[in-house]
C-alpha cells in the first residue's frame, strides 16, 4: 500500500472519519476499516472526488 502513498495512519483517520459521519455505531470497526481503504483507493485512482464513497458516506446504517 505504500506505493500509491496511503498508510495505515491514514487510513485510521479516515475510518474513523466514516464512523462519526455514520452517528458513531459500536461493532462496525471491520467495515468502517475497509470502506476507509476503499475511499483512499479509489482517491488515489482519481476515478471519483475526494469523500465520496457513493452513499453519501453511510453505510446502511438508518439515520438517527
């Protein structure tokens, strides 16, 4: 992962970036990880914008 520049502290914060944006649920710690290392990929890739993960940064979980 080093090669296109995202490290695991980068990562880390934008796992947790997602876990605020999606009201700060226990037991979603695996899946906020990898949509985080999903979202820098495919920043990297320069296919879509910064932040967007196409769901408007929730992952299913319904709005408090």
């Amino acid at each position: 992962m080093a090669d296109d520049g995202i490290t695991i502290e980068r990562i880390r914060e934008r796992a947790y970036d997602v876990w605020d944006r999606n009201h700060r649920p226990d037991g979603f710690d695996l899946e906020f990880w990898l949509i985080a290392e999903r979202e820098l990929k495919v920043e990297a890739s320069g296919q879509i914008p910064a932040r967007g993960n196409g769901c408007g940064g929730r992952i299913g979980l319904e709005a408090s």
